[in-house]
C-alpha cells in the first residue's frame, strides 16, 4: 500500500498522482522510492500505453520536504550523495520510460518538481502555475535536475533560470519550452484526455523506439546519463556541506534571509 502516491488506470493508460496534497506534494525518501517502483512497474506493464503524472490538490510539486531538507542539512557528505543518486534514479527513470509520458501540472512547481515535468515527454499546465528553479536562494544548485531541465527549456534559459532562481508563470514557462501547453483549470483533463487519444492511435513499439531515438541523437544514453547524474549528486552533496549551503538550508529552516542576501 503506497502513502505517497495514488495510481489510478483507464483505457490504457496509467495515473501516478503524487498524494501529499497536504504538504504541496513534496519530495521525501518515500516519495521518491514509491514514485521510481510505480513508473517501473508501469514500464514492465505491457498493458500499459502511456503514464499520466500529477499532483493531489492544487500543487503539482513543492520541490523537497521540509523534513527532509532538515535531515540532509544534519547528514554528511556521503549520506548526502546516497540521497541525491536515489533521486537521480527516479528522474533516469521517468526521463527513459520506454512508454509516452505526460506530466498533467495542475499547479506550481518547484525544484524537483520541476524536473519531473521536464522528464516526461509532454507537458500540459494550468494558467497561474508558477515555477521556480530555486536551489540557488539555497546555496545550492539544481544538479540532479540539470540534465533534463537544459534538455527542455534550452541551455540559454537554464543559466538564467540557475543562476537567479526567479519565480515565472505558466506563459513563461510555455515560452521556453517547459510547458507544450498552457490551458484554464477547467480545461486541463479535456487537453490531458485529447493527447492520450492521439497516444493510443501509434504503435507502442515505435513510440518506445522514437524515444530512444530522440534521446540517442541528441547524446543521452541511460549509461551516459547515470555517469553524469554520480557527479552531479557529488556536486550537490558536496555543497549541501559547504558553509553557504548550510547558511542557506539554515536560514530557510529558520524562515529568515540567508547572510549573503540583499534588500535591492
């Protein structure tokens, strides 16, 4: 019995709806264990057509727990680089499904929940969503979501959006590429729905191929991209430890601005 996350299926298709409404759907071990398992299980699943992933409530994704925030800011350097390959694998593995995959954005995004929404393969969001990549507020980076947020939105935007951590909407975030589509709330399972439609009418086989495809000429492999993610989760881990990341976890968990930041 999952706590974390909900899955629901219909005609073919599988919902994985992240069920932690009451904390914005944040990010925790389990979380993010029960999230890799169910997107395995739906990859196994040959009855499966597509993954559909969403959020309980109004916010698809706060990012990283409170909690768990407070315990990686205790842990050491190398408890911290277990933690962030554990993530690593989930987004390796919903960026690599070998079925379509569609991120159903029902609200905000933050940090890792933006990077679910670059992994899948189409992205459709409710006007007044609003995303940030935030880790540098933090001291730290978005290392472990890097690969797939620069795949989506482009490198130019990724170092803007990296090094400034500003909040932007969903006509932004359509804009560059993070969002396909950008409907009213009201609107959104009625989009959701008319993509699935256009899924069900290609053949599984060539749309696992056609992905693979897609990846490989643009020059990521499941091996290249788990060489990749040992070092970013080296880098974060690293800075997590760094005296700014523990200012900035500090001073996050304490609700005030962090020492480096400025009033203009």
């Amino acid at each position: 019995m999952s706590d974390s996350i909900r899955i629901s299926r219909h005609d073919g298709s599988c919902e994985i709806r992240l069920d932690r409404a009451s904390v914005h759907n944040a990010f925790d071990d389990r979380l993010i264990g029960e999230l890799t398992a169910a997107l395995e299980a739906a990859a196994a699943d040959d009855t499966v057509r597509a993954v559909v992933l969403t959020g309980d409530g109004s916010t698809f994704s706060a990012g990283a727990d409170l909690n768990w925030m407070r315990a990686m800011a205790a842990a050491s350097e190398t408890e911290n680089r277990e933690d962030s390959l554990r993530l690593a694998r989930l987004m390796r593995t919903l960026n690599f499904l070998p079925k379509p995959t569609l991120a159903r954005v029902n609200g905000s995004a933050y940090g890792g929940g933006v990077g679910l929404i670059a992994c899948c393969d189409i992205a459709i969001g409710v006007e007044g969503a609003k995303f940030s990549l935030s880790e540098a507020k933090l001291g730290l980076v978005p290392a472990v979501i890097s690969p797939y947020v620069v795949a989506a939105i482009g490198l130019r935007q990724a170092r803007r959006l990296f090094v400034s951590a500003e909040v932007f909407d969903a006509d932004e975030a359509l804009r560059i590429g993070l969002l396909h589509q950008r409907v009213a709330a009201g609107e959104l399972d009625a989009a959701v729905e008319r993509n699935l439609h256009f899924l069900r009418k290609c053949g599984p086989l060539a749309q696992a191929e056609a992905k693979q495809l897609a990846l490989r000429v643009a020059g990521t492999t499941p091996g290249s991209a788990e060489a990749v993610d040992t070092e970013n989760a080296a880098l974060i881990a690293r800075l997590r430890v760094s005296a700014e990341g523990q200012e900035g976890l500090g001073a996050f968990l304490d609700k005030r601005a962090p020492r480096w930041a400025t009033e203009r």
